[in-house]
C-alpha cells in the first residue's frame, strides 16, 4: 500500500473514532417502557387520568416524562426510583419498596431508575 494512502487512511479512521467518543456520552442508559410480566422485578405504577387509569412497567437506568397522571400505587421492584411530581418536589423510593397513595396521590410529571 502506498505509504500516502496508509496515513490518510489512518487520519479518517482516527478522525471517526474521534467524533464518536465525542458525540456519544460515557454513562448513556436508556429507561424502557416495557411489558408487564408476573415474576419480573420491574418498575411497576398504577396510574389515573381524565378517567383512564394505567398500569405501567419500567427497565433501566434512565428518566422520562410520565404526563402528570395521578400515581395510586408503585412496586420498585429492584429499582430506586425518584419521582418528580407537578409541585416540583423530588422523591426517593428505594428497592424492593411496595407504596400506595389511596387519599392524596401525587400528580407525577416524571421518574427516574437511579
């Protein structure tokens, strides 16, 4: 190979590699909306709103929105869990945490598995 195609050949490379470790961050997780399966230690919520109600399960590291419904009910599973709620208040639930919310649920805009 000729030594000025080898170079160039290696400064692309080097430069897509590069990029990549500059565009794709170091801790990326993903949470995941999954079914619900009896015998799984998922995220599990059962939910309310506009006078649907819900039942929910999550995997993984990660936040997402979950659309101010009204939370009744969480099983962690083996997860921690924050919930951030529409009053701006974070809460910490840990593992292994089965909790219920029959005379005020809270009004929940997003979770989090730590």
């Amino acid at each position: 190979m000729n030594p000025k195609k080898f170079l160039r050949s290696a400064a692309v490379v080097f430069a897509a590699a590069a990029s990549l470790t500059m565009t794709i961050p170091g801790n990326a997780y993903a949470i995941d909306h999954v079914e619900c399966r009896g015998g799984e230690n998922y995220l599990k919520i059962w939910s309310h709103s506009g006078g649907r109600e819900s039942v929910d399960c999550y995997a993984n590291r990660g936040r997402t929105g979950f659309g101010g419904w009204w939370v009744d009910k969480i099983s962690t599973g083996n997860n921690d869990l924050i919930y951030y709620d529409a009053n701006g208040d974070s809460v910490r639930i840990n593992r292994w945490t089965e909790i219920s919310f029959p005379n005020r649920p809270p009004k929940v805009d997003s979770i989090e598995i730590l």
